[in-house]
C-alpha cells in the first residue's frame, strides 16, 4: 500500500456565525471570525490517497485525473468565493477548517474510484490545519 | 464526523544534554556538542493536535481560543526563553527533545479538557521533529 499526496491552493473568504446564537454569543464564541463582511483566507488542501500499485504504470493512482477531480470538485467551487454565499455546502453550516475539510470529503469520496481516498487536509493557514478521515 | 485539528506554536528555550546516569565521558561521547556545559538553544516548534466530533452548533472540534490560551499558559509562558535544564519539568530527566516532545502530551492530557488530545509533534530544527501520541502508532 502506498500513500500519495497531492496539493492544492484556493483563496476564499467566510466568517463564523450561528443563527440560533444572540449576538452576543456569536461575538463571544467566534470573536473576530464573526464580523459579517467577511474575511479570506488562502487555504491549502492536501489529498491522500491509497492503493497498491499498479504494476504495469507504476502509479497508484495517475495524477492527472486526480488533478482534474480536485479542480473540478473543490477548486472551481470554492476558490475566489464567500464560502457562507456562494457555496451551498455552508447554507446551513458554518465553514468553519474542521467543516470544509468534511465537506471536501464529501465531495471527492464520490468521484474517486482511481484509488481509496485516505486523507483531506485542509490548512486555513500556515499555523493551523485539520484532517478528515471520513469518520463519523 | 470526528476531525483532527492541528495548531502549530513556536518557543525559543536552551538545553544541555548531560545524563547523572554516565560519566563525563561517556556524556561527551554520546552528547558531543550538546553536552556543552553553557548550554545552547533551539526555536523550538510545537504541533499539537487535537480530536473529537465536530459540533453542530459551532462547527469545530474545539474553541480555538481556549486552546490558544491554555498553551500560551502552559506551555509557551513556561518553556519560551527558559533554560530547560532548569525548569522542574525536566529534573532528572534529559531535556531532549523526544522528552520535550513527551512533558507537553502530558500536559496537554492532564489539563485540556476541552478535546481529546491526539499527537504532539515538535520540530528542534527544520531539520529533525518528534512526534508522540501516548504510545499509540502514528496514523499518516
């Protein structure tokens, strides 16, 4: 079994804001990520895959079309837009690093069957990052 | 869903390395440089990560805040600009960064209460890290 990793980079901006919250709770729980015009990030998303290798091409899974998926699935979506407006993924859910990191899952885990998805990791910034294994 | 969130920390400590269980010279041998009496020092950086379903209503694993403000308390007002050789946490233990690595997981385990405390990761240089997980194997 081999493990492979390809990145990805999208810019997109969001805050943190819960309905059912007063105002005060809001500005409480999520201080500065409350502020309703917004603020951006640019994110890195880190996709793991695995599967043995194949023995005739030496891939576990042939990058360009891992590639293609990531663009189309997430990158196309997300990348330049307010993450709360205009992905439908944060309708009802806060996009906060832990809910994007899922909500990428959601969206490959479909698409992917080049190779067994293992890992989406998604850094808000340099100093902060999570990882989804599709557990519920 | 359970996610993992990894939030990275950086503080700047000395350390001499020398075990009371060798003599002067086997110290020298097995410490070489670091065996230095004076001491030396690392920008040390700390990964740590922590688990647990994410919540409904706020969308994360934990408040950010409150990890940010129980590391700065325990760990970075403790160990930044100290010399660890000094500190209580590292009496009759060698202050390596394989035990620096273990101190702050117990840390973490016995006063964050706020998610389950996963692996610690601390780099001594860009070029060697350690990584502990209360003696659990590692997950890539």
């Amino acid at each position: 079994m081999v493990y492979l990793t390809r990145k990805a980079e999208f810019s997109a901006s969001h805050y943190y804001h819960n309905p059912e919250f007063t105002p005060e709770e809001n500005q409480r729980i999520f201080g500065k990520c409350n502020n309703p015009n917004g603020h951006g990030h640019n994110y890195t998303l880190e996709v793991t895959v695995k599967g043995k290798v194949d023995d005739r091409s030496g891939f576990v899974v042939d990058l360009k079309q891992l590639k293609e998926i990531m663009n189309r699935e997430v990158i196309d979506a997300m990348d330049h837009r307010f993450l709360n407006k205009e992905v439908a993924d944060f309708k009802d859910r806060i996009p906060t690093t832990e809910n994007l990191a899922i909500s990428i899952w959601g969206r490959l885990k479909p698409k992917l069957n080049l190779a067994e998805l293992h890992r989406v990791r998604v850094y808000e910034t340099s100093d902060l990052f999570v990882d989804y294994y599709g557990e519920a | 869903m359970k996610a993992y969130l990894t939030r990275r920390y950086w503080f700047s400590a000395s350390h001499r390395l020398h075990s009371s269980a060798m003599s002067d010279q086997e110290n020298q041998s097995v410490y070489g440089k670091c065996n230095n009496p004076h001491g030396h020092g690392h920008n040390y950086a700390v990964e740590i990560t922590v688990a647990g379903q994410v919540d409904s209503a706020t969308g994360m694993v934990c408040n950010l805040a409150d990890l940010d403000a129980f590391v700065e308390e325990n760990i970075l007002e403790r160990f930044g600009h100290q010399n660890l050789n000094m500190l209580p946490a590292f009496q009759g233990i060698v202050p390596t960064t394989e035990n620096l690595c273990v101190r702050v997981y117990d840390i973490l385990r016995e006063g964050f209460h706020y998610a389950q405390v996963e692996k610690i990761r601390v780099e001594e240089t860009m070029l060697n890290s350690f990584e502990y997980a209360g003696g659990r194997e590692i997950r890539i």
